[in-house]
C-alpha cells in the first residue's frame, strides 16, 4: 500500500510539473505571436531547433567546454579559499577583522565594475575566472563562518566531558553543522558563478567562450542564436548545480557511512 502511494506521489508531482512546463512554453509561444517578429523575439520551437543546429558543429562545443573550465574554476577557487578563511576567521579574530571589510566592499559594489577593472588588470581569459571567483567567495565565506559560530555549545560541552580531540570534533561536530551552510553557499555561488562569469566574457570576447558567441549574435541580430546560448547557460548552471549537490549529498554519506 506504502509502495502504490508513493509511487501516485510520484506521479503527481510529474503530472505537475508537466503542466507547469506546458503552461510556461504556452505563454512563451503566445508572446512570440504577439510579437510576429523573429528579430524581436523567437518561438520555442526555433529556439530548440537552433539549439540542435548548433550542437553539430564543433565550436559549439569548444566554445561550451571554455567557458564551463574558466566558470567552474573560478568556482573551485572560491569555494575552497572561502572555507580557508572562515575557518581562520573563526579562530582569529584579527582573520576577520582584516577579511570583513574586503568582503563588504565585493557585496557592495557592481559586478560591471569589477569586470572592467579586471579587464585593465588581466588577459581577456581570466577575467571570467576572476569574476566567477568574487561573487562565490564572500557567499562561501560568510556561510561557513555563521556555521561554526551557530555550532551548538551544548555538543561542544559534551564533547569537553568526553575529551573529544580536536579531530574528533571537527568530523563530529563542526563539519555536521557546518554543511547545510556550505551547501546553500555552493547553491546560490554555482548560479552567480554562471551570471557573473558570461558577463565577464560578453565584456571581454574570450576566445572560444559562449560570451563571445552571445555577442556576436547581438552585433549580427541572430536572436535565434541569443536565446540558444542562453538555453545553454541555464542549462549548465541546472546541471552542474544538481551534479555538485548530488556530489555533495554522496561525499556526506560515505562521510557518515565511514563515522
């Protein structure tokens, strides 16, 4: 009976989603007849075909496979020097005082901004690497930071009674606590990550970037092209933000597994 129930559940929630997708596309379409011009705005079944069209040439995927290496790196950056600093942050508060003001200014100022700085400072390359890398390193730091600060003290006293050493607290207390926190980072980080980092390269035309084909298609008035590439970069940022959780949840169970 538990079997049959869960599986109508699945169902519905299918059947659901369906009929959400049904109704978007709908609306999307009936715009486009509003319109009745291509340049202005594309059906979506242009914009899949286009879609198609453009997943059998080669530079496609050059270009999608650039652009994936630079963003996710500037990712990785973040992610791995953000939970380094927290971690002092929270041991020094000299660490902190001395990293907070730099990370109120990044939350501060305009993403434009620190793109055309960075395109004075550096190759055309790595300017969307270093812009991927500022909008998820302060996320990443102030996450993991409130997650330790918010570890219960009730477990760090039990673990004062039971004499936990230094290793058994981190891989039973502080990382428990910490990880909700650091996987709302990486959630919110992956999508900014994308934004920031293909605005990077619309402003700075990379080499074999989705940038790059985004503006051309702008300066040749291929609206068709527009909306792919940015079919491309949603779709990206879906599965790579899914893909880094599922990592994420798999790493936590064998974490667990191996506790």
């Amino acid at each position: 009976m538990r079997s049959i129930t869960s599986r109508d559940e699945r169902f519905r929630n299918v059947l659901r989603k369906a009929l959400i997708a049904a109704i978007w596309l709908s609306l999307w379409y009936a715009l486009y007849a509003v319109v009745g011009q291509e340049i202005l705005f594309v059906s979506p079944v242009r914009v899949f075909t286009r879609l198609f069209e453009l997943a059998g040439q080669g530079a496609f995927w050059v270009s999608t496979l650039a652009s994936l290496f630079r963003i996710v790196l500037g990712f990785l950056l973040a992610v791995a020097l953000g939970v380094a600093v927290a971690v002092l942050a929270t041991v020094s508060a000299f660490v902190h005082d001395l990293f907070y003001p730099v990370i109120r200014v990044i939350r501060a100022t305009p993403v434009a901004s620190f793109i055309i700085l960075a395109l004075i400072w550096l190759s055309e390359g790595t300017v969307p690497v270093f812009t991927a890398f500022l909008m998820v390193f302060p996320i990443v730091w102030e996450n993991v930071f409130k997650g330790v600060q918010n570890t219960s003290r009730k477990l760090l006293d039990m673990a004062k009674v039971f004499r936990f050493t230094r290793v058994q607290k981190l891989k039973r207390i502080y990382i428990p606590s910490v990880m909700p926190y650091f996987v709302a980072a990486c959630n919110i980080g992956i999508g900014l990550a994308w934004k920031a980092g293909i605005a990077a390269e619309v402003l700075g035309i990379p080499k074999n970037s989705i940038g790059k084909q985004l503006y051309s298609a702008k300066i040749y008035l291929e609206t068709p092209d527009v909306f792919a590439w940015t079919a491309v970069v949603i779709l990206l940022s879906f599965v790579l933000e899914k893909g880094f959780l599922l990592l994420l949840r798999k790493a936590g169970q064998k974490y667990n597994a191996g506790d």
